[in-house]
C-alpha cells in the first residue's frame, strides 16, 4: 500500500467519522427540543394537579351535601 493511498484512506475514514457525526449532532439537538417539551408538558401537569384536586374535593363536598338532604347516606356514615 503506498503512502498517498494510505494517506487518502485515513481522510476517506475521516470524513465519514465527520459526516456520522453531524448526523449525530442533528439527532442530539432534536431528541434535546423533544426532551424540553416534555419537560414542560410535565409541569404543566405537575402544576394542574392541585386545582384538579381542589374541584374534586368541592364535588365531593356538594355531593355529600346533596345525600344528606335526600337523606340516602348510611346511618352510619
């Protein structure tokens, strides 16, 4: 194998390191914007939940409420 052959491997070699590597950097940066989507889709989640909780315990509450004038809650209860 002569030397400019070798030298021209190596830069072959070289240049497809170079070529997966973009491509690689381009599906980091993707799978980074995918990532910080989530991230905020889960806090947005994250901070509903206390409302979501507040409504189902007045729900609870006028429910009871409603059994108790209607008189079809347990004795025990």
């Amino acid at each position: 194998m002569t030397e400019n052959h070798a030298d021209n491997l190596v830069l072959t070699i070289l240049k497809d390191i170079q070529l997966r590597m973009g491509r690689l950097d381009e599906r980091m940066a993707n799978l980074e914007l995918r990532m910080t989507a989530q991230e905020q889709h889960l806090g947005t989640l994250v901070l509903s939940l206390p409302s979501i909780h507040d409504r189902v315990d007045s729900l609870t509450r006028r429910l009871e409420h409603v059994e108790r004038r209607l008189e079809l809650r347990n004795a025990e209860l």
